[in-house]
C-alpha cells in the first residue's frame, strides 16, 4: 500500500511567451542568467529558448500569428554571477510587456 508520496510529481516542461518586444524580452531574460538560444522549428518563426537545470524550457515568440501573451508572473532562481549583478535576495522586475518576475539570487 502507498501513501501516495511515490508518485511522479508533476513539473513545467515548457513555458512559451509571446512578445511583441522580442528582442527586448531576449535582452531582459538574458540579463537575469538564461542562456537564450536562437531556435526555428521548421516554417515556424525565429524564436529563442532557454534550457533550465531540471530540463524544462522557456521560449520567447514573436506575436505575429498568435495574440501576445498577457499578465504572468513567473519566478526564477539565478545564480549570484548570472542575474545581472543583483544582490543575494528577492527582486521584483517587469520584464518589456509589463509581466512580474520575481528573481531569487541565493546567497
């Protein structure tokens, strides 16, 4: 009998944003420590993409056949000499559209 703590634990795998800021949002992301990297998925749009540690992705589109994606607040952890200089803590930022992320830099 299980008590339910050995099943699988769900996770984000993939979070895709939609901008019409796009290099403006690749240049804030890039800032806080995420390696973007300029991807093109067959006749899709150019597009950039970042790898997390645990394997999930984070991708920036252009908005042009898909509406901009509206009100997130996304939390990311950076290390200390990859998120723009900022001190050990919590930082509240906007990215270009106006959406929160919160960045933890550990000490």
């Amino acid at each position: 009998m299980t008590d339910g703590r050995d099943r699988m634990r769900a996770s984000i795998d993939l979070l895709v944003i939609h901008t019409t800021r796009l290099e403006a949002c690749r240049d804030f992301y890039a800032g806080l420590g995420l390696d973007l990297v300029p991807e093109k998925h067959g006749n899709g749009p150019d597009h950039y993409a970042a790898t997390f540690a645990d394997g999930g992705v984070l991708e920036l589109y252009p908005a042009a056949h898909r509406p901009e994606t509206g009100y997130l607040r996304l939390g990311l952890t950076a290390p200390p000499h990859g998120a723009g200089g900022r001190p050990p803590g919590r930082h509240t930022l906007a990215d270009p559209d106006g959406r929160t992320v919160v960045l933890t830099v550990p000490e």
